[in-house]
C-alpha cells in the first residue's frame, strides 16, 4: 500500500462505528474479567476487526483516488 497523506478524508459512519465497537469490546473483556467468562469477547472482538477493515477499505479508496 503506498503512503498516505498526513490527512484523509474519512467517512464519520465508518469512524462511529470503529468507535463503538472498541467501546463494547472493552464492556466485554471488562465483564469477562469479572465473570472469568472469556467467550462472551469473541463476538465484540469481530465486530472490531469487520469495522477496522471497513476503514482499510476506504483509506485504500482514498490512494486510489489521490494516486
């Protein structure tokens, strides 16, 4: 992938979405801490790798485009 510029345009959608899913992750690994329940973060810890691949997709739109 070639370097990006210092600054992107990224989509809000796709930035809320990274965020929330970062947030739910740490309610479940903060509850599998106390519960000693660890499969309950699985599903919180996809949801995070679709939305992190949701933003590689549009940062490699943005080198196409600037490319």
């Amino acid at each position: 992938m070639p370097a990006l510029p210092h600054t992107v345009p990224v989509d809000a959608a796709i930035l809320r979405d990274l965020l929330a899913r970062r947030d739910e992750l740490v309610r479940a690994i903060t509850a599998g801490m106390a519960s000693d329940d660890w499969d309950q973060v699985m599903t919180p810890f996809e949801g995070l790798l679709v939305a992190i691949k949701r933003l590689e997709e549009s940062l490699e739109a943005v080198v196409r485009w600037t490319v």
